[in-house]
C-alpha cells in the first residue's frame, strides 16, 4: 500500500464517518469559531448550502461527538468534541484536508468507503450472540 501521509486513524476516521464534503464543511465551519452558535440557517447562509441538509449533518456530527446542541435552543449548535483525543483527530483531520484535500476527497469517494457502507448494513455482530 502506497504511503498518501495520512494518519492511519485519521484515514479511518474519513472512511467510517465522513459520507461528504459538505460534512467536512459543516464541521470545520464550527471549528473556525468555537463560542459562536450556529443554527441550520447560518450554516446554509455561510456555506451557500441548503438548510435541511446542514440540518441533517448538523445532526450526524452531534450524534458523533463533536458539536454539542445548545442547552436552549436545541437547534444552535456548537464546535465541543467529547474528548481532546477527538479534538486533536479533528485538529489532524482539518491540517490533513488543507494540505492533502485531493487525497481526502479521493478517500471519501473511495470504493473502500461503499465497501465499509455495505459491510456496515450486513453487521451480523450487532443483533447479539444468538447461536440457537
């Protein structure tokens, strides 16, 4: 295998959670300014988006850990990963896609990723261990 400079866990990460570049968007628009909260609407406006879709990835990197909703207006989100391990993976991620963008890009298109997407649906290992 041909060594692209992409940390392994990085290169993971791309291929497991990341289905777009607009989630990539989404979530460094938020890393750009971690105090300001950000609805489906100013992301849209920001990245010249549609709402619903920055809504739905808004969403996903909530259920990943790294934007938080906001405690009073559930639909402001904010730059807030779960851990430093995860800051410092989206610090990696983020230095990787502006040197090496093509590269990302490449990974998130891969047909790698839609074997990952398929053998995620098939995941026999999820419905318990059921020999009977």
């Amino acid at each position: 295998m041909v060594d692209d400079g992409i940390p392994q866990k990085v290169k993971r990460f791309i291929l497991e959670r990341v289905d777009s570049v607009e989630l990539l968007e989404v979530l460094f628009l938020l890393r750009s300014n971690e105090e300001k909260r950000w609805s489906a609407q100013t992301g849209s406006d920001e990245l010249r988006a549609n709402p619903t879709s920055i809504a739905k990835r808004l969403a996903y990197l909530e259920k990943l850990g790294l934007v938080e909703a906001d405690e009073k207006e559930s639909e402001m989100y904010h730059y807030a990963p779960k851990s430093e391990a995860v800051r410092e993976l989206i610090d990696q991620l983020a230095e990787v896609y502006r040197i090496r963008r093509t590269t990302v890009l490449g990974l998130i298109f891969s047909p790698m990723r839609k074997a990952i997407d398929l053998a995620s649906a098939f995941d026999l290992t999820k419905g318990g261990d059921d020999n009977g």
